[in-house]
C-alpha cells in the first residue's frame, strides 16, 4: 500500500510494509508508529535548515549584487 509518511516506522521508500492495514474514514493509517525524535533533536533540525535557508540567500544576494561573481 502507498505510504506517504516518512516519519512512521512503517514507511518503507513510499511504501507501506504493514500486511493489512487499516484506516480511518479520512484515509490515515490506524497503526501509523512515530519514529521518536527529542525535542532537542527537532530544534537542532530547525536550527540547521534556518541556517541553510540562510546562507543560501545571502549567496542568491552575493551572486545578483557582485558583477564577476561565480559559484
């Protein structure tokens, strides 16, 4: 069965590998499993793509306002 969520244990490349499963009457998954992540662990994760996010942007500013510039 096609599985879009990433963060159950069950989800196996856009796959499902749970047998029969069952779902609710919108659809989702009734033995979705979370993978356990810390709070600690999402904030560094959010700390890091806020620092990608940010980089990326100042080099988008470098790379329009710098005549001569390359990657």
């Amino acid at each position: 069965m096609r599985c879009k969520n990433k963060f159950c244990i069950y989800h196996d490349n856009g796959e499902c590998f749970v047998d029969e499963v069952r779902h609710d009457e919108s659809g989702k998954c009734l033995r979705c499993v979370y993978v356990k992540i810390s709070d600690e662990e999402i904030m560094k994760l959010k700390e890091d793509t806020v620092d990608d996010l940010q980089y990326l942007m100042e080099e988008k500013v470098k790379k329009h306002h710098t005549p001569g510039y390359s990657d």
